[in-house]
C-alpha cells in the first residue's frame, strides 16, 4: 500500500508541475499577445505542456483507482488496513486524534512541491523562450580622468562573459539621462544628454572627458551627428528660450565657440533637427532665420529669415545642400533645399499640407522627408523629390499595406522605438510593425524610383529594436526577441551575419543603434529603472 502510495504522490508531483509551467507559459502568452510581444513558442509550449498535464492526471487517476491485483498484494493490502484500524481504534481509546493516512501526507506534499518547483520552472522557461532572461552582474569598471565629473559620466562596467556587452554606462535616471543625441566617432562615442556630454572611448569605454551644462541649464537642442570632429549643442533654462549656442570638438570636450542667440533663441526640436554641422559649415534655425557659421571659428557665413508667420519644422544638411521644411501659417509647407556653403535656394517644392505639421529630413540627397499632419486624414508619409525638387516622386504611407512604419518618438505614437528610416542606393529601409502589433517585427525596403516594395525581412517571432546605416551600404538590425543580437542585412535584404549576445543587457524600450569602430553601440534614448545608458556589442 505504501509503494502505491509513494508512485501516486511522484505522479502528483509530476502532473502538478507539468501544469504549473504549462499555467505560468500561458499566463506569458496572454501578456505578450496583448502588448504586441512575439508569442508563438511560448503558445506552443503553454499548449503541449498542458495536454502532458492532462495525460499525467490520467495516469494518477489510473494508480488511484487500481483495486485490482494478485492475490498476495490484496492481503498485504488488507493487513495494512487492519493495523491502520487497530492504530485508529487505540488512538481513539486513548483520546489522542487519528494519524493521517501516509498516502493522504505524500499526495498533498507532492502536489505542493509540484506546483511550486512548477512556477519557477515557467518562469525560467518563459526567460528562455522570449530572451528576457537579466543579463549577469557586471564588474567594476575604470576609474573616470580627473577631468570627468562623477556626477556627469558614470564609469563603464566590463561584462566578463564575451557573449554580452563589451562595457556599459550605468543608469541616470529618465530625466538627466535621456539622450537627444549619440555621436558617432569610429574609435569613440559622444553621449549627449539633457545635463551634458560626454565621451566613451569604443576600445575599453574608459571616460575621454566630460561637459556639464551650466547650472540650471539642459541640452535643449542638439546636431545628430558631428562632422569633421565638430558637434552643436545648445543650452537653455526652465521655461526660457534655448539661448547659448556651442560648437563642441569631439575629440576633447573643449569649446571652439559659442554664441548668445537673442529673441525666441534656437528652436528647440531634439531630435527632428534644427541644428546641423555640414562639412566645414554650422548650421541653426535660431530667432526666425537659419543662420549658417564657420564650424570652426563660428564666423557667420549668411542668413536666411524665414517668412513672416513661418517657422521651420526641420533641417538637415550636406556639404553641398542644406534641406529645409518650412511651414506657414498652419496651412502651408514647403521643402526648400539650399547651397550649403552659400545659402542661395535651389528649388521650393510645396508640401501636400493643410494644416500643422510635425517633420523630419530622412535624406538630404536624395530628398527624402516624414511628414506627419494633425490632421488625421491628412498626409502622413515618407515623401521622395528628384533632384530638381520635382514630386513628391516617392510616396510610402507611414500606415499602410506594408505595415506601420517606426518613425522617431513624437512622429508617430503607434509605433515603439526611436526608429529612424535610412537611405541605401535607390531604397528607403524602416523598421515596420507589420502583423497588428506595435512592435516593429519587419525590416522593409521600398523602392526611392516607384515606391513599391523592394522586399521584407521578419521571421516569425522576431522583434526589432533599431535599425542604423553601416557604411558598406549594408543595414545593422538590433533585435531583441531572442536575446540581444545585431543583425547584418544587405541591399537586398539578404541576412548576412548575426552577432549573438545572450548574455548583454536586453534592449531598451527606446533604442538608437550606433556603428563605430570594430562594433555598434547601444543607446537608450530614455532610460527607465535599472537600465544601462548605452553599451557595446562586437
């Protein structure tokens, strides 16, 4: 009786923990299904592992039930059964209360164990199946120059395992730490944040230097890129105009310049651009006029007013062409592109535009703008012009048949992530959340001559977290459905390398991917909780 007993509760113990990962899976699934998540395998595994489930309780059903036997274990049966009466009867006699039946004990032991051991297996295997697996503790990392501000630039932690990130900035926290821009300089990375800047060199992220903004002041307004070792940052106080300009050298921190800017100061889009370095040209929209200096000595070169009643929604810039979109009134936009060195116009072309506008340059050669109206059925997508500012000659809808296109924060609130369309060749690629979720799951290219669909890349269950330009005319894929990897797709959106990094930060929420020397740096534009403010992978 006892060993019937005891393969009933390991039965118990079993089917109790089968249903218990297969509860804890399904649970996963209904959470990733509602927020977008890619819930195919945890789906699957909820489903097989609860029919397993239901399979065990047969057989626990089947060894309770089982009264039949040789003749031998029927007696050993009842004779077990009579000394339980004798012990009950003398414990009664005796005014202490009945033991438990031992089978009755192992049952609820075993379901118990079950079910426990069961809920933390579904944990780790719901970690295992979507990557959400934390990422180990990394070690101390250098010690910041004399020159670094501790309370400006956290030192770089090492990860120990090579399969995670090389180093990693710790977090900031949501207000100080959010990054308006990241600057690229193949052998080091500029973090520009709201309280400052500073430089992580790509080898080891050791501390280059560092810049705190002014006391009371933030980055209010910031160039996407540096050019030729020059950056533009510009500082402004609470609920005051963004009023001092700074052309920043890279390679140090130092300040080649900086300007006062009067009136309404410089407009402040972070992030959709209205400060730009171009060749040996600084280009700001400031005080009603783009105003082009010296990138160098911040000698002004020329200067454009903008119209009465106009206001400039975006600028981008070339050595050769400066593009900008310029709206009037809240009724009318216009695209105008202009000679970088000069400030003569080339061309205007009139946006499909009736009221106001949010708009960002995705290429200034080919001319490629976002365009997003207030207006709900109004125009909302990616629009291509030829050379002589002919067109729109390209028109993707940022939702359409190809799915919800990811644009910058404040572009398009349907989709997540800081995704920023790129141009290679005659193909525009996006980020794209194509299967009704908000999460970008396609990698998409269309074409910059027709605008039809060049290809799709997304297998199924894949999320992507931020898409860059390399400079081989391929495109580098942060995804992180499986883990944190970065994959390397080319023109034709062939898959041509994957880099695996199990073992590094998940990615963040909202996430810029920067290449640099020998790897690409992760940033997260707005940190939340624990989460590193950028980190390399290579």
């Amino acid at each position: 009786m006892r060993a019937r007993a005891a393969a009933e509760a390991a039965a118990v113990l079993l089917c109790a923990a089968v249903a218990s990962v297969a509860a804890v899976l399904f649970v996963g699934f209904v959470y990733l299904a509602a927020t977008g998540g890619p819930w195919g395998r945890t789906l699957a595994w909820a489903v097989g592992l609860g029919v397993g489930a239901v399979v065990l309780m047969g057989v626990v059903g089947a060894l309770d039930g089982d009264d039949d036997g040789d003749g031998e274990a029927e007696t050993a049966e009842a004779d077990g059964e009579v000394r339980d009466a004798v012990e009950a009867a003398s414990a009664k006699s005796a005014g202490k209360p009945a033991p438990p039946a031992w089978g009755e004990t192992a049952f609820a032991i075993g379901l118990v164990v079950g079910l426990v051991a069961g809920g933390a297996g579904g944990v780790f295997g719901y970690q295992a199946l979507t990557g959400t697996a934390p990422a180990p503790a990394a070690h101390a990392g250098p010690t910041p120059s004399a020159s670094a501000s501790a309370s400006v630039s956290p030192s770089p932690s090492r990860s120990a395992a090579s399969a995670g990130a090389a180093w990693q900035v710790a977090a900031r926290g949501p207000t100080a730490g959010k990054s308006p821009a990241v600057w690229g300089l193949g052998d080091a990375v500029v973090h520009v944040r709201l309280d400052g800047l500073s430089a992580y060199a790509v080898e080891d992220g050791a501390v280059r230097w560092t810049s705190p903004a002014p006391a009371r002041e933030a980055v209010c307004a910031t160039s996407v890129r540096a050019e030729r070792g020059v950056g533009l940052v510009a500082y402004g106080r609470h609920g005051k105009p963004c009023a001092t300009l700074v052309a920043v050298r890279a390679s140090d921190g130092k300040a080649l310049w900086q300007r006062r800017v009067g009136g309404a100061g410089v407009a402040t889009g972070l992030g959709h651009g209205t400060l730009a370095v171009a060749g040996a040209t600084a280009l700001a929209v400031e005080d009603g006029a783009v105003r082009a200096r010296s990138a160098e000595t911040g000698a002004e070169r020329w200067r454009r007013a903008l119209g009465a009643g106009c206001g400039a929604q975006a600028l981008d810039a070339t050595a050769e062409r400066t593009l900008l979109v310029e709206q009037c009134g809240g009724a009318t936009a216009r695209l105008v592109a202009l000679d970088t060195v000069t400030g003569e116009e080339s061309w205007t072309a009139r946006l499909p535009v009736e009221t106001p506008t949010q708009a960002f340059v995705v290429s200034v050669r080919p001319a490629v703008v976002a365009i997003r109206e207030e207006d709900a059925r109004g125009t909302r997508a990616l629009l291509g012009y030829d050379d002589k500012g002919r067109g729109p000659t390209v028109t993707v809808p940022i939702s359409g048949p190809a799915g919800n296109v990811v644009m910058p924060m404040g572009m398009w609130a349907s989709s997540a992530g800081e995704g920023r369309p790129v141009v290679v060749g005659d193909a525009l690629i996006a980020l794209a959340a194509t299967r009704n979720t908000s999460l970008p799951d396609a990698v998409i290219a269309h074409s910059l001559t027709d605008g039809h669909l060049l290809w799709r890349y997304g297998p199924e269950g894949t999320s992507f977290d931020a898409l860059a330009r390399a400079d081989d005319g391929r495109v580098a894929v942060l995804e992180g459905s499986r883990g944190t990897r970065i994959l390397t797709l080319d023109a034709t959106g062939t898959l041509r390398g994957a880099l695996d990094a199990p073992a590094a930060p998940r990615p963040p929420t909202v996430a810029e991917l920067v290449p640099v020397t020998g790897g690409h740096v992760v940033v997260n534009i707005w940190p939340r909780g624990p989460e590193p403010s950028l980190y390399l992978l290579r």
